[in-house]
C-alpha cells in the first residue's frame, strides 16, 4: 500500500492545497447556506454540475475562456440561486425542515437527470491553450490553470469575507443568521436575505465551476463527488464558518491528495468519507463552528 | 421524597444555576417562583435528566438520579411538562395522552383506558378525536399534563402550565391540580400566576439570577421584601402591600 | 376495530386479487413490471419503518440493501450455499450493520440532516470498500450463473419472481400494520413527531431507534437477496450506489411517509410513470427527471403523500380509529 515515492510527495501536497481552495469555494456556498437559512443544500453538488456544463459550452460553442467566463456565470449564478430560492425552494419548503432537504434532494434528482437527457453520459472537458503550461519551482512543476484557479479562489474568498463582515448586506445576513425573529423585527426582510444568502452561494458555485473546469472534466455525475466532499469540509470547518470552510478546504485537498498517493485513487477517497463520519460523531461543531 | 442538593450549572461561563437545594415531601405541592431567566426551566431540567449538573445532587425516594436519562427517570417516577408545549402535533389528543399511557402498559387497550380516564380527569374528553396541533393554547397545556399523567408518575414536575391562559382557565386548572395531587401525586411546579400560586401551593421556593433567594409558605414569600424586588424592582415592594391589602 | 370493518375487507379483497394478477394477466412484461413494483414496495416499506414512522431520514437504506445482496450472492458463488438460506444469512447481515450504524450515529445523538449525511458517509465507505475488495469481485462484480430452479431460487417465469416479491411486500405490510397497533409503533411515532417530549414520558428513544433501524436493516438485506437473484449480477454502485436509495425513499415519501399503503401506492404511481415516460421517449433521465419533479410537487402541495389525498377526508369525519 504504501507505494509513496517522498519525491512526489511535495508535489501531491502542493496539488492538494491547489485544489483546496476550490472545494473551498464549494463549501463556502453550502457553509453560508447553513450558517444562515439553517438547511443543507442537497442540490449543491448537482449545481455545481450545471455550471462546469455551463463553463463547457461557453468554452466550445462560444470560445470565452472559463476565468473571463466568471464575469458571467457568477452574477447569472447569483440571479438564478435567488430565484431558484424565492419561487422554488423558500415557497414550498413551508418551513420545515425535512421538506427542504427532500427539495434539495429532488432538484438534485432533476439537474442529475436533465443533464443525462440533454447532454449524455459522455465525460467532457476542455482544452484551454494553456492548459499544459506549467510553472517550474524547482522541486516540483504545477499546472498553470491550477495555480490560477488557486489565486483567483483566494481572492474570492476575501472577497466575500470582506463582503459579509463590513457591509451592510452582510450585516444584515449575519443578524439574520443569529436570530431570525429579532431580524425581523427590525425590520429586516429575512426572506429577501434567505434567497440572497442562497444566491451567494449559488454564486460560489458559479465561481468554482469556472476555476474547476480547466482542470477537470464533467458529466451528470460529477456533483456527486462534490457533495461529500463539501460536506466533509463544512462539517469540518464548522457549520456557518467561512474560515472554517478554507482551512477545512486545505486540510480535505491535502488529504485526499496525499491519501490518494499512498493508499491508491479509491481507498484515499474513503479517507474522505471516513473523516466525515469521525467529525459527526466527535466534534459536530468543527473547528470554527458555532457552538448550536 | 425529592431532594435537590446543592444542583448547579453555568453555561458557556454563565451561572445559570448555583447550588440550588430543595426538597419535597410526599402529597405536597411545592412551587418554584421567580423572575424570568432566574433559572427554574434550568432547574427542572436537571432534576428531570434532560441536562446534565456541573454539581449537586438529586435524590428520589431515596434513590441517586442526578444525570440519569429521561426515560429513566420517568421510570422511576419522575414526568415533566414543557414550558413550550410539546405536542405530537399529527396524532389525536387520545394518541398523544396514549403514548404516555404505554408506560403502563403494552397493552393496546389497556392504554387506551388509561388514556380516557386520564383525559376525564383533566378534563379533555370533548377533545379526544381531535389533532393535537389544532389544540388551543389552553387545550395544550391540558395536553401536557393528560401526558404525563399517564405515565402514573409519583412526581409531577409542571412547567408554567398556567402560562398563557385567562383566569377561566386558570381557575379550571388549578382545580384539576389540586385533584390531581389528591389522587396520590406529588407535585413541584414552576408559576408566574401568582394567584394560582398561593392558592396551590404548600410551600415554595424562590430563585433569581440562578441562587435561591427566599423560601417558605406562599403567604410569607408575598410580602418578602427580597422576592419583590426580586420581582418589581427597587421600591416595588411597598407598591405590593398595597395592592395585597385590597386584593384580599 | 371490528374484525371486519371496511379496511380489512378490501384489504383482504386486494391481497387476493393481486394474488390471483398472474393468472389474470398473460403478458409476462406485464408481470414483471408488477413485480418490479411490489419489491420497489417492499423496499420503500424498509425504509418507511426508520424514515416514515420513526422519523429518522436517511440515505444508509441502501447499505443494508447492498451488504445483504452481497452475503447471500458471494454465499452462493464461493460456498454453494442455496439463497432460500442465504437470505436468512443476507437478513442477519443487515441487521447486524443496521445495529452497526445505529449504534454509532444513535450512540452520539445524530439527528435530522447530520444523521441523513453520516449515512450517505456510510453508504459511500461501502461502496468504496465493495470496489476495492477482492472477494466482493471489486469493480467488476459479482455473477451468478443462470439457472432457474426452485432451489436455485430462480425462475424462467416471471410468475415465480412475482410471487416472492408478493410474499415480501405482503409481508412488509403486515409488519406496518402491525407497528400501528402496537405500543413499539406508537412510541417511534412519538419519537418522530418529537423525540424531546418521548423521552420524558419514558420512551427508551435511543432502544425503539435501533430496534427500527435493525429491522429496516433485516428487510432491505431479504431485498439484497432478492434482487441479485433475479438479475444475476451485482456491483459496487449497484449495491452500495445513490439509486436505489433514492428509491426507497422516493416511494415511500411520494405514496405517504409512515402509512402501511403508503410505499405500494407510490411505488405502483412512480414505477406506471416510469413505464409510461419509457414508452414514448427511450432516452435514459426522462423518467429520473419526472421522479424528481413528482418528489419536489409532493413535498410542496401534498407533503403527507398520496395517501393524504385520502386522509385529509377522514380526519375531519372523526375517523373510526383505521389504519
């Protein structure tokens, strides 16, 4: 098992950081979703498929490159996750929380299967002209769309941080978040902010998906392979942290990467799917998490 | 029968409650009074397993039951209400008052016999067919007590059964639970209605800010000095014996 | 209730008229259809004990269902062993990983959505375990070799395969109505509707939640079972994989969460539509997409299910006390 060549490991712990910062991206969205509206987004992964397909045909049929494509995907992103909130989600949910998860669950059914009708099975990727270019450290070469995938999360992450810490919005988000009712009462429109707060999310996706696509591939199925991974990482954060969805996307990057190193593609993805289950059990909360 | 020694609990460096003692004897009706927040819920959860203390200890019958789980602690003897009602909203009330009733019992109709006789008593036999979410809030707290009742508890820890009803239904209630202490169970309740509470009760305890601060007959709580500030703030406690003198 | 009040009769009416379907109907895809249908039941049924009346959602359904196909088929292959016994020892195999993963989330309190995801977590490790394993047959899966006899449980007529599912899903019914009229039932309804106020009228909730988790546990490895009987093969995502756990609770939830019918009618509504979507366009995600959509309405106008349709009448009759 332990076929590690400590050469590569350097390598694999630089990839796992490099993709850190997008899962990070990922679990932000499904961090803020449950930090404020208290629901787990079932769908974020199937989401997150809607987009790299979005990023994909942008790419062939349109020939935008993926990052100058987040100028569009990330406020359409937005516009969609509020409306998809508003008259979808938020109004049929009737407030319960088990409904909203068969939601998520059941839109997750239809993006899945939608994109199986409409695009087929077929894996699809796409070949930016620098999608081979790679940076020479020294000790090891990093792809190039990875690194800038890596910055450009970075900058997205600060981004929103700054977002939901000084302004307004973002005052009002984090008031709703604390306490719904006293929101309410001063005046806050907390269903605005629910589908807001869902539509940032949505637009972390929008993000993600654009920084994911160059050095991915996608298919109906991908989100799944998200969805844990998400979860593991917001879970692992602490539900609601931002900061926590960062170091917790770094820590899941780095494992899977050297796990998958050491102990083979498969079993490392159980490394994954392991963590998750000891953190539920041991520390619900997270590293950063509110304490419920 | 109940002795609460010493209990304490804080939360996240908060006190909620600091070394509360109480006792309560067999037949009685004891009340636990005091302002919002001063720590009864927290008391009560604690004596009824659903928190656990950081100290003290609670002993039933003479048997340790500091930190036992709450079905436990109803085996032994010990049921409470919820301040927030409870109800299983999508069953009948006769199904609600039946789950407690299975205690007794595993018997399908037996439970259900338990169930009726426990509603007569409290009064909720017109209701029985009906949903318990469409209850009134009256109608709840009936429910809670029908509930718990069933259990055949030798305890009944109420909390703030009264809250939220007008005085018809107060006066109804507090009639049932002086019958209810009269079939044989003990009773140790959390109040506001002051009226109910020197109506009902043997003896009574007060707490603020989570300490014990008076303790006795209802009629010398009334006119403490300390409860009413406690209570109404500085100086309210001559606004009160006023307002007692042309109550009685 | 009287012995023979109305429910009974046309319940009793119904088992027999579905018992008599294969020799009623002489189209044997008709048939198989049906007993498609009447095993979706079964195994929405198993998962309507943990998800519908004790309330506890959750996505490890399918892991009972896996390990349990899994047991008897690798019985059969590597010891020879008959699946009319290995299904007793696919039955044990869930009930021992049910009180597994029962134990575990149950043990530290998991609720809600954080008990769902930790078994989707589980689900997940199994299946990477089955794909990583040599004697599970890895990626590749298992075979078992076609040869229809009774001993072999298997059967050129598709009549054969219908009447085991139709012993099941019988079966299964029984087993609700049977949690309706007894004390166990009641407590987990109590333990669904909230688990808080259960626990202080002395409902051991921790006990009733792994007892109905177990026999979820037992009737979706009978499903495993089952199932690699009739199709001959088995693999990692077959087993362990988002389909069929998605399935249980998609008929139980669309026919009506913690009812005894509620897994039949939503099974025989979902599995007609299925039919139907395959009729008229043949491309795969059509009837997946419809699923969907038929689960968020439900949710949205009819959250009690189908049955609701029905129940809602009742209740403001007074009911007389029928399941």
């Amino acid at each position: 098992m332990f076929s590690a060549n400590l050469e590569i490991l350097p390598a694999a712990v630089l990839n796992g950081v490099m993709f850190g910062a997008i899962y990070a991206l990922v679990a932000l969205g499904l961090t803020l979703i449950y930090g404020v509206l208290h629901i787990i987004n079932f769908a974020h992964g199937a989401i997150l498929m809607l987009v790299l397909y979005a990023v994909y045909f942008l790419f062939t049929l349109l020939g935008i490159d993926p990052y100058l494509a987040l100028v569009i995907v990330v406020p359409i992103s937005f516009v969609l996750g509020y409306g998809l909130y508003k008259y979808c989600i938020g109004k049929l949910a009737h407030g319960k929380d088990t409904n909203i998860l068969l939601i998520t669950l059941g839109l997750a059914i239809i993006f899945e299967n939608a994109a199986l009708f409409f695009f087929s099975a077929d894996q699809q990727v796409i070949d930016v002209p620098y999608a081979y270019d790679s940076l020479d450290l020294g000790f090891v070469f990093l792809a190039v769309p990875k690194v800038i995938s890596f910055f450009a999360s970075l900058v997205i992450c600060l981004l929103l941080w700054i977002m939901i810490a000084k302004t307004d919005m973002g005052k009002a988000i984090r008031a709703v978040a604390k306490e719904r009712q006293g929101a309410r009462l001063v005046g806050i429109d907390v269903d605005h902010i629910y589908a807001v707060t869902y539509g940032i999310g949505i637009a972390c996706l929008g993000a993600a998906g654009c920084l994911l696509m160059p050095s991915f591939y996608v298919d109906p199925y991908t989100g799944n392979i998200f969805v844990i991974v998400a979860f593991t990482i917001v879970v692992l954060g602490g539900m609601g942290s931002i900061v926590g969805a960062l170091i917790g996307g770094f820590i899941i990057g780095i494992t899977e990467s050297v796990g998958g190193l050491m102990f083979g593609e498969s079993l490392g993805q159980i490394g994954i799917s392991l963590i998750f289950i000891l953190i539920l059990l041991f520390r619900p909360t997270g590293l950063f998490g509110w304490k419920q | 029968m109940l002795e609460v020694k010493g209990l304490s609990k804080s939360f996240g460096g908060l006190a909620a409650v600091s070394d509360v003692s109480l006792s309560v004897s067999q037949g009685k009706i004891v009340a636990l009074i005091g302002p919002n927040g001063a720590g009864k819920t927290t008391t009560f959860a604690m004596v009824a397993g659903f928190i656990k203390p950081d100290a003290g200890s609670v002993t039933f019958e003479g048997k340790a039951i500091t930190g036992m789980k709450p079905h436990k602690i109803c085996d032994a003897g010990i049921v409470r209400t919820f301040q927030v009602t409870q109800p299983f909203a999508s069953l009948t009330t006769l199904e609600n008052i039946m789950v407690g009733a299975y205690h007794q019992t595993a018997n399908r109709a037996e439970a259900e016999e338990i169930a009726r006789a426990v509603a007569e008593q409290v009064g909720m036999t017109p209701m029985l067919e009906q949903a318990a979410e469409g209850l009134t809030v009256a109608g709840r707290k009936r429910l809670e007590l029908a509930r718990t009742l069933a259990t055949g508890p030798r305890l009944l820890l109420l909390d703030e059964v009264m809250a939220g009803l007008n005085p018809t239904e107060i006066d109804d209630i507090v009639r049932v639970i002086k019958g209810i202490r009269d079939s044989g169970v003990t009773i140790l309740l959390i109040e506001h209605v002051m009226k109910a509470v020197m109506n009902l009760s043997d003896y009574a305890y007060v707490l603020n800010d989570g300490i014990l601060i008076a303790e006795g007959a209802p009629a010398e709580i009334a006119t403490n000095a300390n409860v009413i500030e406690a209570y109404l703030g500085h100086g309210a406690a001559e606004r009160m014996s006023v307002e007692v003198a042309a109550d009685a | 209730m009287s012995k023979f009040s109305t429910t009974s009769r046309a319940t009793l009416a119904g088992t027999l008229f579905t018992a008599s379907l294969p020799f009623l109907i002489a189209d044997r895809f008709v048939i198989d259809v049906l007993t498609l249908i009447l095993f979706s039941a079964f195994l929405g049924q198993s998962w309507n004990i943990l998800g519908g009346y004790a309330g506890q959602f959750s996505f490890g359904g399918v892991v009972f269902f896996g390990t349990g196909a899994y047991v008897s088929a690798i019985l059969l292959n590597t010891f020879g062993i008959d699946p009319w016994i290995g299904i007793f020892a696919a039955i044990a195999a869930g009930v021992v990983t049910a009180a597994f993963i029962g134990f575990v989330s149950f043990r530290y309190g998991l609720r809600g959505s954080y008990f769902a995801l930790i078994t989707l977590a589980f689900a997940e490790v199994f299946r990477v375990i089955a794909n990583s394993v040599e004697f599970t047959g890895g990626g590749v899966g298992i075979f078992i070799a076609h040869e229809p006899s009774l001993a072999r449980l298997q059967f050129d007529d598709p009549a054969g395969f219908y009447y085991i599912a139709f012993v099941m899903a019988l079966i299964s019914i029984l087993i609700a109505m049977w949690l309706e009229r007894s004390r166990f039932g009641a407590r987990l309804i109590a333990i669904r509707e909230n688990e808080d106020a259960a626990e202080a009228l002395g409902v051991n909730a921790f006990k009733c939640k792994m007892y109905a988790i177990m026999i979820t546990g037992g009737m979706g490895g009978a499903a495993g079972t089952f199932y690699v009987q009739k199709y001959l093969y088995l693999d990692p995502p077959i087993a362990y994989g988002v389909a069929f756990s998605v399935e249980m609770l998609l008929v139980t939830i669309v026919g009506g969460l913690g009812t005894v019918f509620g897994p039949l009618i939503g099974s025989f509504v979902l599995h007609g539509v299925n039919e139907v979507a395959r009729h008229f366009i043949s491309e795969p995600g059509l009837s997946m997409i419809v699923y969907g959509v038929i689960l968020v309405a439900i949710i949205g106008f009819l959250p009690n299910g189908l049955i609701g349709l029905f129940k809602k009448r009742r209740k403001k009759q007074g009911g007389d006390g029928d399941a």
